[in-house]
C-alpha cells in the first residue's frame, strides 16, 4: 500500500470539531500509510496534532458555515478551512480533500483552486463542468452510481456525456464494475420519452457513452437494473432529496409501529440488529460521502449530520481513491481532454 497524503477539514459537518479528529484518529489508526493535513483553527487543532505522528497541522483561522452564502464565503474567508485545503492540493501538499462541510463552499473552493480538467473546442481551451457523484445502495445487494447530484442546474447535452463517462470510470474504479451499464433519467424507458433536453442528450449518449442503455426511471437508483445513472443537477438534487425523505419516512414509520404496542417492541428487539444494518447502508457512513468528480484532484464531500464513523470512512474513501488513480482515468474516460 503506497503512502498518500489527505487533507480533512476539521470544521466540517455539524458535530463538534472533536468529532472530525476521532474520525481522522480512527482513519490514521486503520492505515498506516495515510498521512492527513488537518485544517482548522490552531485552538481546535495543534495538541491533536501534535499528538498523532502522521497529522499535520494546517491552520486556517476562519471557518465557512453551512449559513454562509458559498460562493461569497470562498471569496472573502480565503483563509478558511475549505479554502487553503483546495490550494493545498493544487500546491501539491495534499493529494485528496474529504470535507462534511457546506456542500456548494467545497464546490466552489474545489473548481477555482483545485480547478476542473478543460477540453478544446474552436480552437480554446474551456473547462468542464464537475459533477457530484456517489454511489447509492440497490435492491441487488450492488451499487448504482448516481450523478449529477446537484453541482450543474443548468447544464448542454455535451455535460450530460461527460458526467456519463466520468461516473462510469468511478463506478470501475472505484465500485468494482468491469463494464457499468448507463441509464439517463427521464420520465420513462422509450427512447421518445423525456423532456426536448433529455431527447437532445439520447443521441450524443449512444453515440459517446459505452455501456448506454437507454432512459430510465427514478425508480431505476434503487432497483439496480443499471450500474450508472445521469442526469443535470437540478432533477439529480430533487431525485435525491426525494430518495432520502422516502427512507427517512419510512424507518420513521416502522419505528412508530414497532414501538406502538408491547408485541411491536417484542418484535423490534427481536430484528433490532436488521434495522439498524439498514440504518447504517441507507445513511451513507458507508461510503464516505459524495465525490466531486471533473477536478484535477480528488474531493470527497461527506454529509452534514456526520459521525466518527463517517469521518472515519470519508478520509479512508478519499485515499483509496488516490491509490486506485481514480483522477487520471476520469480524465482518459474523456475526449478532447487538454493538460
């Protein structure tokens, strides 16, 4: 296992600091090749430092909020936690960034100093537009890579094939699947379906994406029929928000029910340790969080409401991509891609 170097910005999710650092103490216990950058306040950071071999202290005296407006925050607080943990990756101090942090602050901070790949059209040089991928659990025991999740509102046909193959490199390199099937979402499977946006993107995805397979449903993220499924941010974001409030209702539901009679909490006890397995696959602890696909580095967004855990996993996930060279083939799974 080769050594890599991860920055993780201790002011991220909405947990106390101390959270982040027993995280990044557990990431630091399971990999002895991991090194972590820790950007925060000096008050918050330096004894953890200080006290762990293979943490570094980068001290960033102000913190972006999730109330900050993102892109007013990157501009004026550069020297915050999210802001020097981007310009430490294009300086080349760190090789990947895992934040719990606002999510539109690290994207923001992530396209303008970690900077996306370009491509060459008319003779210029313009940049790609970086999409926000994750990988959802499907009914197949599998992954189904979903993107973009809400980075892109408005976005050509020509973004929506590039999120395509990007996400189906992550979902090889990272997921494990050989050869993805790729699903565009839209309103139904017929390839006439759709909105005039998604019937002007079927074309240029059959066309340029290996493994396309069509349109699909919103059904399609949980079912596991299709390996990858795209879609620009602004349908990606409510599909996504509309997944998680499913889940939520529905643990919320059966744990009414469950604990709603003496026979209902007999039988939760009896299945406490089934419920709580689906609680921890449907929270995305798992999985670290989403990554920021499209930037010349890697950047791993976790959730808000994170854990030990999550923090654990999110810092293990960015170096794992680093090892695996998930940055390089996202840029070759791309035509027209320029230095």
């Amino acid at each position: 296992m080769s050594k890599v170097r991860v920055c993780v910005d201790a002011m991220g999710g909405d947990e106390e600091p101390s959270v982040v650092l027993e995280g990044i103490a557990a990431a630091l216990a399971a990999d002895q090749e991991l090194e972590v950058l820790v950007a925060g306040p000096e008050e918050v950071i330096s004894d953890f430092c200080a006290s762990h071999d293979r943490a570094e202290a980068l001290i960033a005296p102000q913190v972006i909020t999730m109330e900050d407006d993102p892109i007013k925050a990157v501009m004026t607080k550069r020297k915050s936690s999210i802001v020097l943990a981007c310009r430490a990756i294009k300086k080349g101090n760190a090789q990947g960034f895992f934040s719990a942090g606002s999510t539109g602050a690290v994207t923001a901070a992530a396209t303008a100093y970690v900077t996306p790949f370009r491509y060459e059209e008319g003779g210029e040089r313009r940049p790609i537009r970086p999409c926000i991928t994750t990988a959802f659990p499907n009914a197949k025991g599998g992954n189904t890579v979903f993107a973009d999740m809400g980075a892109n509102p408005d976005v050509e046909p020509e973004d929506i094939v590039r999120f395509a193959q990007m996400a189906s490199a992550y979902a090889r390199v990272v997921c494990g699947i050989d050869h993805p099937s790729v699903g565009l979402l839209s309103n139904g499977t017929e390839e006439h379906k759709g909105s005039r946006f998604t019937q002007a993107c079927f074309p240029l995805m059959a066309e340029q994406v290996p493994g396309f397979a069509g349109n699909c449903e919103g059904t399609d993220l949980l079912t596991g029929r299709l390996d990858v499924i795209v879609s620009d941010g602004f349908a990606g974001n409510i599909a996504l928000k509309a997944t998680e409030g499913a889940a939520k209702f529905l643990l919320g539901e059966l744990k009414r029910t469950l604990l709603g009679s003496l026979k209902g909490k007999i039988a939760a006890l009896l299945v406490k340790d089934s419920l709580y397995a689906i609680k921890e696959k449907l929270s995305g602890d798992e999985y670290g969080g989403a990554i920021l696909l499209g930037l010349k580095g890697v950047v791993l967004i976790g959730h808000g409401a994170t854990s030990v855990e999550a923090v654990k996993n999110g810092t293990l996930a960015t170096a794992r991509a680093v090892r695996a060279g998930l940055v390089d083939e996202v840029a070759s799974s791309m035509e027209g891609i320029v230095a």
